[in-house]
C-alpha cells in the first residue's frame, strides 16, 4: 500500500513541477531593428522660459527628442542660446544610429534658442534643406480680461 500511495502523490508533484516550468519560460520578443532614415524632420520649440529639440521621421514618429531640463540646466539658464546647443549635440548623439544626413526644420516659439539651435546643427554636419516657422499667431484670439479697477 505504501507504493500505491508514492505512485499517486508523484504525477501530482510531476504536475507543480510543469506549472512552475510554465511561468519561468517566457517566449522572447523580436529586437527591434532601428530604421535607417537619411531625411529626417527637426521640431524646435523655443519658448521663454525652455527649448526642446525633437527628430522624427518623415511619417511624424519621434525618434530621438531632449529639452534644457534632460541635459541638466535648471530655472533661467534653460532659455539660453548655449542650452540650445547643447540640446541639439545631445539629441546628435542618439540620432546617430539613424543615419540621418539630411534634415528639414520646423521652428515653433519667440526664443532666444531658436537660431542656436539651426546653428549646433549645421556645425553638427547636417544638411539643412529647409527652415520653416510653426509659431500659432493668433488672428485676434480671445477676448481681452476686464479693465483691472483699483
């Protein structure tokens, strides 16, 4: 009797051991091949107070993208042309897996970024086919506040 009761115990312990077998092996995912684009599309926003650099392919998908605040610059210096540049060289290094060459330039906002930023680039050894300003104008927007009574 004792062998009887080995022989049923041992498929219900064979069946724990195949459930846990189950949940470690996982099937593996496809790696991603990154794509080789040459043209590429380059969305600055220079505002006031931050600049953020963005590449994308020709279809609108973001490959790369880096703002002042990723590159570590804090409050005012975020605004400054040379936080524009730096952006740009950082954004430069993860684009360049990508093998972009050429790119067109979409600029969008008042500030002082904007020009630096087209400049890192052309020294960054890109061929600019094409500078084109976003920047939303308002035709004659929304009703002004009140006059402020004191």
């Amino acid at each position: 009797m004792p062998e009887e009761q080995k022989t049923i115990e041992q498929p219900a312990a064979e069946k724990k051991e195949e459930k846990k077998a189950d949940k470690k092996v996982k099937p593996r995912k496809k790696k991603k091949s990154k794509k080789f684009v040459t043209r590429a599309i380059v969305n600055i926003q220079a505002t006031y107070n931050n600049t953020i650099v963005s590449f994308s392919d020709p279809e609108g998908n973001v490959l790369a993208q880096s703002s002042a605040g990723q590159c570590g610059f804090s409050g005012p210096k975020k605004a400054t042309p040379y936080a524009a540049g730096v952006i740009v060289k950082s954004v430069v290094e993860r684009i360049q897996d990508y093998g972009v060459k050429e790119v067109d330039v979409r600029l969008r906002g008042v500030g002082s970024g904007r020009e630096a930023a087209i400049r890192a680039l052309n020294a960054q050894g890109y061929n600019i086919l094409s500078i084109k300003d976003i920047t939303p104008v308002p035709h004659n927007g929304p009703r002004p506040p009140k006059v402020r009574r004191v």
